[in-house]
C-alpha cells in the first residue's frame, strides 16, 4: 500500500467515524421522546397492552443497565 492510498483509506474511515457519530448523536436525541411517548401513551390507557408488555421491560431493562454501568465502575 503507497503512502497516497493510506492516506485515502484514512480519510475514508474518518468520514466513516464521522457519520457513525452523527447517527449515534440523532438516536441519542430521538429516545427520549419516544420514551416519553411509550410512557404518556401507557399512562392515558391503564391496564392496555402498553404498560406490561413495553413499559414495564423497558423500565428493567433500564434498571439492569444501571446496575450493570454502577458495577463496572
């Protein structure tokens, strides 16, 4: 591999990173929401199909990573 072709795979990786992050950046502000919108959405409906199924596993899972996050350190 010359020098110049280094040099190209380089950039093509960093614009590769760069574009991952900008992904990673756009899921990070968008959970949240639809987070909130599980939540509301359960909370106006008591007893649906939303709370035991999507809710209350989101919020363990949650949990667990929390856990998981607090035990590494």
């Amino acid at each position: 591999m010359t020098s110049e072709e280094g040099a190209a795979l380089l950039r093509c990786i960093y614009l590769e990173q760069q574009q991952l992050e900008k992904q990673v950046r756009e899921g990070c502000a968008v959970l949240p929401l639809l987070e909130a919108q599980v939540v509301h959405a359960a909370c106006s409906d008591p007893g649906s199909v939303l709370l035991p199924h999507l809710v209350l596993p989101m919020l363990r899972q949650h949990l667990e990573s929390k856990v998981v996050n607090t035990e590494v350190q």
